[in-house]
C-alpha cells in the first residue's frame, strides 16, 4: 500500500495518467482515499460520447462529506498587473510570467504533480450570447488564450493533471467557445460542474467560520480533490453585485438545479432571493462560497471585455479593450485592483456606483478578515493604476 502522492510520484505516472488526488491525502485523514480505492482515468476526455451526457468516466468511490479545502485567505497585499493589446499567446504568457515572477513564482501554491483546478467564467453560455458577431472570448467570456498560457506555465512550474471547470448550461459552449481545444493542448479535461463527474454523486462541503448565508454547499469533489484552485475571470461589471472579478467567478462553482427555488429555474435563483432580499443576499453569498472554497491564485482577463455589464442581457453593453491583465495570491485585494482599473472606488457602497442593486461583496469580505480592497494598503507590481485606467459604464439593468 502506497499513499495516493507516492503513487504520482511514480514514473508508471506518466505511462498511464494521473488519478484524482486529496487536498489533503496525510495519513490518518478521514476524508482521504486509500490507494487501493483510486479510479485511475486514463486518457482525458474533453467531449460526451454518444452514451452518456458526462465526458468522463464516473467514479464509484462514496462520496463523503468533507470540510472546505486548504488553505485559507492568503493574506497577501502584492498584487501583479500586465499589459497586451491582444490575444497573442505568446505575449500573453510572456506578461503573465513576469506577473507571476513579481508574486515570488507559484511554488507555493503548486504542490509537484498536484492537481490544478482552473475554474473559468462562461457566462450564460452559447444559448444566451448576442453581441453582434463578436466573439464571446472578446466580450463576455474568459478567453482560452488566457487559460493556455497559464496552463503551460502550470505546467512548466511542475503542475500534474490540469481540469478546467465551469457550471455550463450546455456542453456546446466548451466546444464553440474555443475550450475543447484548448483542453486538448494542454491535456487538460474539462469538467461541467452541474454534474458529479467523473465521480457517482456531489459532496457536501462546509464553510468556514464566518458563512453568512449558506454554512455548506454542494460541490463537484474535483473543487475539494485538487491541490491548486484557481479563479480566471472576466473583468466586467455586474448588474446586480456592481463588478464581477475573481470572487464572483465562484457563484458559477454549484450546481444551479440544486440553487433554484422554483421548478423549473435554469439559474440560481435561490443566491438572488426575493426582491426585498436582493440588496444584501448575493454578495454575502459570494463570500460564503469564497470561504467555502479559498482562491490560491486570482487571474483577471481584462484584454477585451465588455462594459456596463456581465452579458449580452445587460442594458447598453459593448465592447471594451483595456488591455490589462491582473493576478494575485489574495482575491480580494485582486478584484480590488481590477475595481480600481475600471475606473471604480472598490471601496464603494450601495446605492453609489456601481454597486446600485446590491451591497460591495469587496467591502463584507474585507470585513471579514478575508483580504483588503483599500488601494493604499495594496502593493502594486507592474503598471499602476493611474496607466491602466479604462472607465467602464456601471451595469444600469436588464434590456
């Protein structure tokens, strides 16, 4: 019998694949797997076969609760900011490799041969994009280049197995947004996280001390199986929450049938609440998914986006090209800096923009211990602010 980190270790690795591996595998863990009960995968998959919806082989292995993944808020102030007018590969690994270099590298957080979640931001999906022949990588989405290049520095850094994740509303968006292709590359595999594959059922996660909503949520177990997370989100604004950055990302992490309140909901509705609990329920939802499952590493796309706006739903929305790029170890100070960028104090509040529908997630997680969003009090690596300056139109509602 070997541990389940031995067993990676072992050149036979290389030959036959990874299999999934613990957060934390130390022995005597009652939430870690025994060698003997791993299901190894051996190639990845990135498209469902004819008979079955889910791409990956399912897990027989019980399910079994397990509190929130290591480790917690990284109280780190630096946070890293690049430039590129484009999508150039490239280029844009170039930047995020001096970003990363400026945070002191990513060993820290990259455990050799570990697992590594990305966990990107499809909104909507293919069945509600409309921009008028632009690319949804250009507008609404994170784009794939984005995910490569890190996936490769991942993978030169000494990362193991990639999985790149999102809650999609249908499995199409992964192939025409450019994400089968790339998880090809990267020999990566892609995980739709309304569904428990590759394993039998979800798990059931806690957060931790301070859940202000939700003390626990339902999870893929990739989200607490993995060694690295990772957040690559969009820098857009949000109807609702005001901006959406690395922390929002994460309200696409469950799920949406097990977060909807009436039949029939495609969405979930039970994060939004009633009207009359709008103003305060989503951003203390998002902080209790951001405890629930911590951000090692925050990426911010903000290459081409789109303003006044999440998606193509939103009132005046268009496109936008600030060209930055932003990263750091500590979410909230990074979402704070791509505030910042938008031409937004991120220490606002309701009702003052942009945050008219709802509270500043930024400032409750702040509150609680989680991170700073006070620009005096972040160490800026790269261009300031003052240079990467694109003021965006806040989000003014549904069209």
């Amino acid at each position: 019998m070997i541990t389940r980190r031995q067993f990676l270790k072992r050149s036979v690795v290389a030959a036959v694949g990874l299999a999934l591996v613990g957060c934390q595998e130390e022995e005597g863990n009652p939430n870690s797997i025994s060698a003997s009960q791993e299901t190894l995968i051996l190639r990845p998959t990135v498209s469902p076969t004819s008979e079955s919806s889910h791409p990956l082989p399912v897990s027989k292995t019980p399910i079994a609760a397990t509190t929130s993944a290591s480790p917690t808020w990284v109280p780190s102030r630096q946070v890293a900011t690049g430039q590129s007018k484009n999508y150039d590969l490239k280029t844009v690994k170039n930047e995020l490799l001096e970003m990363l270099d400026s945070l002191g590298g990513i060993k820290d957080i990259l455990p050799l041969g570990g697992i590594t979640v990305l966990k990107v931001n499809l909104t909507g999906g293919v069945g509600s994009y409309s921009m008028g022949g632009l690319p949804a990588q250009e507008t609404i989405a994170t784009h794939p280049v984005v995910v490569q290049a890190l996936g490769e520095l991942l993978i030169d850094a000494g990362a193991g197995e990639l999985f790149i994740v999102e809650a999609i509303n249908e499995w199409e968006t992964f192939q025409a947004w450019g994400y089968e292709e790339i998880a090809r590359t990267l020999n990566a595999r892609l995980i739709d996280l309304n569904s428990p594959a590759p394993f039998e059922t979800f798990t059931e996660t806690k957060v931790k001390d301070g859940w202000m909503i939700y003390d626990r949520f339902t999870f893929n177990r990739i989200l607490t199986e993995c060694d690295t997370f990772i957040s690559i989100a969009k820098m857009k604004c949000h109807i609702e929450c005001g901006v959406t950055h690395s922390m929002k990302n994460l309200v696409g992490l469950v799920p949406f049938h097990e977060y909807s309140s009436n039949v029939g909901d495609n969405w979930r509705s039970a994060f939004h609440g009633t009207s009359a609990e709008k103003k305060m329920r989503l951003p203390r939802v998002i902080t209790d998914l951001n405890l629930a499952r911590p951000i090692h590493l925050a990426v911010i796309d903000g290459i081409k986006t789109i303003e006044a706006g999440e998606g193509s739903w939103a009132k005046g929305v268009k496109q936008l090209k600030p060209g930055v790029l932003v990263a750091g170890k500590n979410a909230v100070a990074t979402d704070a800096i791509a505030t910042a960028i938008q031409g937004f104090d991120p220490t606002a509040d309701y009702p003052d923009s942009p945050f008219f529908q709802s509270v500043n997630h930024l400032n409750l997680a702040t509150r609680l211990g989680m991170g700073t969003n006070r620009i005096d009090e972040i160490e800026i690596l790269g261009p300031v602010v003052a240079d990467l300056l694109t003021p965006f139109t806040p989000a003014n509602g549904y069209k």
